[in-house]
C-alpha cells in the first residue's frame, strides 16, 4: 500500500532484507529487467533458495510507466523458470492491534495536539503535530501539503532526484542504506583500506543485536575493511574466538532474535592483557561494540586503559543495544521497541483473560534493572492504572491513594485493572506484597493475581523499528570507524583523545557521537541507569489516562518550526 508513497515498501525492504525493492520515487535504471535477472541467479547460484521482491502500489520505471507485480512475475517466470508467487497485502496492513510504539506515539502526539490547540491565537496557522526523532515538531499544514504535492510533481516531471530528497532526510538514508546493504560490490571495485575492524556483543542478548552486526559487515566491507567477529562476548576475546566474517556470512540475520555472534555480561576488566595481546596478534585497528550497560562499563575500561596498553589506542563505538534502555548517552537503545511489544501484548491478554467472569486486578512484573523505562512505557502502552518505578519513590500512602483509586474505578463498569511494577523499584514493597495488598483492600470488589514477566522480554523476533535501528545505527556507527580511520592513515598515528572512544546514540533529533568519558557524569553507576531520562516526563500522561490529577510540563513540548527545517534534522526514526 502507500499510494504514490513508497515508505512502507522501502522500510519494509529494509527491515526483511528483501533483494529488491520497486519504488515509485527511485524508479530503477533503464535496463532493470537483465539486472534483476542477473542479481536473482546469483543469489540463486550462492544456495540462497528465497528471494523477496517487494513492489511499492505506486512503482514506476524511468517513463513513469506503472511496474506492477505480475509483470515482474512474468518476467522472473520467463527468464529464469523460478517458482514465483505473487502476495498483494492489501488491506492488511490497515487492520491488526496497534504496536507498543504506535500507541506510545499516539498518546504523545494526541498530548501534543491539545498543548497546541490551547497555545493558539488567532493568529497561529493550522498545523500538523510531529515526532521528529524523539522530539515533538509543529509544521504548519499548508507547507506539509505542498511538500507532498512538491513530490508528486518531481515525479511526473521525472526529476527523480528530487523527489527523493523532498521526501525527507530520512527516507533518503533508508533508500541509501538499503542499496548499500542489499547490493554487494565487486571485489574489484572495492578500495582496500588494509584495516581491520572487530565486532563484539557484550551483555544479556537483544532483539535486533544480530541487525547491527549484519549492517555493519557489509558497510566495512564495502568500505574496504577486512572484519573480525568476536564470539562471546569479551569472554571470548581474551581467548581469542575471532574470525573473520564476510558479505554472505550475515545474509539473512536481520530477522533473528539474540545474538548470533554470542554475547556474555562479562567485563575486559581482568581480561585487559589478554584482550591487547589479540588487539595486536589481529592487528585490529578499529573495535564496534553492540550492546547495553556492561558495554558501556566495558568501553569504560578499556579506554582508561589506553596508557597501559597502546593497543587499545584506536576508534572504539558503541553502539545501544538492550532491552532496558538504561545506556547513557541515548533516547533509544535496540532492541527495547521488541520488549515493549512483547509487554504490551501480554498485558493485552491478560486483561483479556477471565473476561466475562470477575472483576480482576493484574500486577505485572517487568525487567530492566532500577531503570523503569519499561514499566513505564509498557502502562502507557497497555493503559496501566499505576506503574511503579524506582525513578519515582512511592510509599505506603501513595499504594493506599492507588488501591482506594482503583476500588472506586472497579465499583462502575471497568472489569480489569493493570498494575506495572519494575522489578527493582523498591526492595520492601515486593510484587508479592503489593498484590496481596491490593487483594486484601479490593475484597469483595476484585481479586488480584500476579505475573512475572522474566526473560521472554528478551526474547523473540526483533520488531521492525528495531531492525532498521539497529541496521541504521550501526551503518552510522560504521561511517564513523571509516572517517577515524582515514584520519589516521598511513601515519601510524595512535588515537588518545576522548572522542575517539565514543557512543552512538540519539537525542533528541538527532544522532550523536558523545565520548564515553564525558557521560560519567552523567550516570548513576549504583543503579545503572543514566542520571537523567527523557521519559519520566511522559509519566504525568499515563496518571491522567489512567483519571489521576495529575500535571504535565509543557516547557519543551513543540514550537512551530518550518517543513524545510527538517532536512537539516539527521533523525533515525522509522
Ligand atoms: C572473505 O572474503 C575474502 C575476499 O573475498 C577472502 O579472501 C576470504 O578468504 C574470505 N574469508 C572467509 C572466512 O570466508
Ligand atoms: C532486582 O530484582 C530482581 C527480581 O525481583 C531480584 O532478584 C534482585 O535481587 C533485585 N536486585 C536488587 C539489588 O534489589
Ligand atoms: C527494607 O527493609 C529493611 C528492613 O526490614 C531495611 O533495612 C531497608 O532499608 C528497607 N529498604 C528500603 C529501600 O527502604
């Protein structure tokens, strides 16, 4: 679907790892029949036996002649003789439940929108609330109208180019990432840049780790690097487990969950000497971490270690990867989109479950450490009456407010209640304890039942937004290694300054390169989560759905900005 759009096709190419991709803002060259033949027989020629075409609604070829699905079936049928089987979605892709991601945006932009219509004058123009990045945007209506209008037109003009660019930043990173990815160059063509560069998954397994390291081979590779996987963590890096991974190897790993690559909670602390004796009898010239906390303590380590050891004097990155979103330096990190969904549909069924019976409160217990990004994320997504965090310290009298609230709430038509807790939010006020509390004080209005989530939250196939998070993260991430490592070429020249040890994140509306020595600061290392989190300041919004008093902080809601500003934003947002 999409029209004369081909965002969902493209993001869809990009998430499956699609060999080809028809588009109605990039039409292919002009002999795409004999190349889309070549490029299918050579995969076929590889062993790969499944090749995925995806056909945007609107796609066309250079004369603005529609491509449609059976006439690349015909083509593929008589060309090559490949079984070939066409699918039109159609309006499936309208219909389902919506996303943890979907609905925490629509609740964002529903706040937005009303912060808006009460922030207007007579004055203010119509306008289109936003989410640029992770950052709330107003654009005045007329100019988003015209912008898509700007496109059609580049279109029909055939002036291909532009419509591309007119389609935003973003969409032009998603076509070129996925041209990257998806062709590989031939050996000949690429210019060897005689480096290796090595790639590490460190902590408890995320969905979308194994994305990240697809993207970032194929991106080394393309750039003339020779890359080194390291198995098992750092664990496996003091015992030298590393090999080289090539362009084939990773074919196929966006789609799966955990780490392929293998990943351990364990820190290079103890391990320096034998990790910088592999650094040098690999002469590995660049290292790329994916991965949550332990990879941001293990980053740590190694860069202070820089004096002792001049083997760790090159570009080291880090990209976010973990469930609980606790990493500093970043909004997001990979694979936390997953989790929430996975929270958000069991919530969905449990309140589903017994339906026609009891009334019934659920308490449910989510992972993530001290940090509460996912309880909290989770009530908004699952509608939550309350979720307990450790960011914001409850006591007795705040449960008591809460069981009184949801007892009133539960005497009218509601049937279920919906009680997060984050595993770690307090050390006394247990999910054993709250729930019999909550039992005890719904007596006779509703009984109460407990479930702890546990480790399916890490678990599962990645989500779309975190496959092509972490494909764009670490394509970025590997963009970053490159321009370090021509900096340095040929001089032999060690890296010793700070913002060559550095984490990938994004803030805001953009992605950033912090070095990892400046975000000590701003970490809470007892608790393992960053000092500041984005959030909490969403918090307020699940208390007044939920029909608490409660007051949200408009001060960095969005100002009116104008449709062109936004090709300036280098956002990551699917
Ligand atoms: C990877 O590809 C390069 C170049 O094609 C080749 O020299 C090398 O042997 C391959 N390595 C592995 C482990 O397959
Ligand atoms: C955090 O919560 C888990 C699960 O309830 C528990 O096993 C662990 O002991 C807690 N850690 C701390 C430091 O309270
Ligand atoms: C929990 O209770 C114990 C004593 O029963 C107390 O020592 C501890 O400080 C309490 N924890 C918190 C976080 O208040």
């Amino acid at each position: 679907m999409g029209r004369h759009c081909g965002y969902l096709a493209l993001v869809s190419a990009l998430a499956c790892g699609a060999d080809w991709v028809f588009l109605p803002e990039s039409p292919p060259e002009e002999d795409w029949e004999e190349n889309i033949c070549v490029k299918l027989s050579e995969n076929r020629a590889q062993k790969k036996r499944l090749n995925i075409i995806i056909v945007a609604e609107g796609a066309i070829d250079y004369q603005n002649k529609p491509i449609t699905s059976e006439k690349i079936k015909d083509l593929v049928v008589k060309q090559l003789g490949f079984d070939t089987r066409v699918t039109i979605l159609g309006h499936v892709q309208r219909g389902g439940t919506p996303s943890a991601f979907d609905r925490i945006l629509a609740s964002r932009l529903g706040v937005e929108a009303v912060i808006a219509l009460l922030e207007a004058t007579p004055e203010t123009p119509a306008c289109v609330v936003s989410l640029s990045g992770n950052h709330a945007l107003r654009l005045p209506l007329v100019e988003c109208v015209q912008m898509t209008q700007d496109v059609q037109k580049a279109m029909d003009e055939r002036r291909f180019k532009d419509a591309v660019q007119l389609r935003g930043r973003s969409f032009q990173s998603n076509l070129n990432i996925y041209k990257r990815l998806s062709v590989k160059i031939p050996e000949s063509q690429i210019v060897k840049s005689n480096c290796n560069v090595c790639i590490i998954n460190v902590g408890a397994p995320a969905a979308g780790m194994n994305a990240a390291v697809r993207s970032a081979v194929r991106m080394g590779i393309a750039d003339g690097h020779r890359m080194l996987a390291i198995y098992d963590g750092f664990d496996g890096f003091s015992k030298g487990q590393i090999k080289e991974i090539n362009w084939s190897d990773v074919g196929g790993w966006t789609g799966q969950g955990g780490s392929i690559l293998g990943t351990k909670r364990i820190l290079p602390g103890k391990y320096l000497e034998e990790i910088a004796v592999q650094m040098r009898a690999h002469n590995i010239n660049a290292v790329l971490i994916i991965g949550g906390f332990e990879a941001y303590l293990g980053l740590l380590e190694m860069s202070a270690a820089r004096e002792q050891h001049e083997e760790f004097c090159v570009p080291m990155i880090m990209v976010p990867a973990t469930v609980s979103n606790n990493v500093p330096g970043t909004d997001f990190s990979i694979g936390a989109d997953t989790a929430l969904n996975t929270i958000t549909q069991t919530c969905d069924r449990l309140k589903q479950s017994a339906s026609g019976t009891k009334r019934r409160v659920f308490i449910i217990e989510t992972m993530g450490g001290y940090c509460g990004y996912l309880a909290n994320m989770g009530g908004l997504a699952a509608g939550a009456d309350a979720a307990y965090i450790f960011e914001e310290p409850f006591d007795i009298r705040d449960l008591q407010s809460n069981v009184e609230h949801l007892t009133e709430k539960m005497k009218t038509t509601i049937q279920r209640g919906l009680v997060l807790r984050n595993e770690n939010c307090s050390e006394n006020y247990t999910t054993d304890f709250i729930c019999q509390l909550y039992s005890e004080e719904g007596k006779g209005v509703f009984d109460c039942r407990k479930n702890v989530l546990g480790h399916m939250q890490q678990g599962g196939a990645p989500s779309p937004f975190d496959r092509n998070f972490g494909t764009k993260l670490s394509a970025r991430a590997m963009q970053w290694i490159t321009s370090k490592l021509k900096e340095s070429h040929g001089t032999g020249k060690k890296f010793v300054t700070d913002n060559s040890v550095c984490v990938l994140g994004i803030s805001k509306r953009n992605l950033i390169f912090q070095p990892v020595a400046d975000l000590r600061k701003d970490t809470d290392f007892k608790h393992r989560i960053p000092k500041e989190q984005w959030w909490l300041k969403l918090r307020p919004v699940m208390k007044i759905l939920a029909k608490y008093k409660a007051s949200y902080d408009v001060s960095d809601s969005g100002q009116l900005e104008h449709v062109q500003s936004r090709s300036h934003d280098e956002t990551v947002g699917i």
